[in-house]
C-alpha cells in the first residue's frame, strides 16, 4: 500500500511539473517526461505484471501508428505537400506523454481514454482560440489520465 501511495504521488508531481510547464511555455522538461513515464511503468508493474507492459506496448504502438497515418493522410490531402506532423501540429512532448498514457492503458480503454481525452482538448482549444493560444495537449492529458487512474485505481 505504501508503494503504491509513493508511485502515485510521484506521478502526481510530475503531471503538475508537465502540466505547468505546458501551460506555461508550451515546453516540458526532458526529466518531467522521463519520471512521468517511470511513474506511468511503476503503475502498470504494480497492478499487473511485464506481460501487461508489453501487450499495452504493442496496442500503443498499434493505436498510433494508425492515428499518425491518418493524420499524415489528412494533412497531405488537405495541403497538397509532405507534412512533418511532428513539431509542426503536435510537439514531441506531447507524443512523448501520448506513449507513457499509452503504456498504462489496455487497447479499449486506450481508445476511450484518448478519444474523450482529445475531445476536451478539442473543447479547450475552442476557448483558447480565442485569445490565438495553441493547446497545452500535454497538460490537458496528464490531469485526463490521473482522472482516469483516481477514478479506475481507486476501485481496486
């Protein structure tokens, strides 16, 4: 039980440290990632077991290779050239928090997680439109997922 308070708590300061950092300069420390990730396998090793690890991996790596496909797809049709998706619509800290979420999550909960996840997003970015602000995604999705792990833990 103490560990898993610890684990928790930790990933409870890295997604402040993410969170602010996201909010802040839309840059997230290369640390906060690293211990957010530490913190998202501590989980899956506490409540499961390697074998959890890896088939989260491999449904991650499914899930979003599909959904970068797509993207690229929509984004060649829409501008008539090659896009680097990455650092030019979605930052690599966001694709690095996307991997860690991932690796916590079994593929139909990954699914759900990450579409209402990006619906409120959606929802954020429609009122930072506004004021020309882009989307913290990163910052948005830490406090989703310790939703997701408060909410689906908290029964166990």
């Amino acid at each position: 039980m103490a560990l898993k308070i610890i684990v928790f708590s930790i990933l409870l300061l890295a997604s402040c440290i993410i969170s602010f950092q996201d909010f802040k300069s839309r840059l997230i420390s290369v640390w906060a990632i690293i211990l957010y990730t530490a913190c998202c396998i501590g989980t899956v090793l506490l409540f499961g077991n390697v074998y959890s690890l890896i088939s989260n991996s491999i449904s991650t790596l499914l899930y979003f290779s599909f959904l970068f496909l797509v993207l690229f797809i929509f984004y060649f049709i829409k501008e008539r050239k090659f896009t680097n998706i990455i650092d030019s619509k979605i930052g690599l800290g966001d694709l690095l928090i996307f991997i860690a979420i991932g690796l916590t999550l079994e593929m139909i909960s990954l699914i759900v997680f990450f579409t209402i996840s990006f619906c409120i997003s959606a929802i954020v970015g429609l009122f930072l439109a506004r004021q020309n602000k882009t989307v913290p995604l990163a910052g948005i999705l830490v406090w989703c997922h310790l939703c997701f792990i408060i909410v689906f833990y908290s029964s166990l």
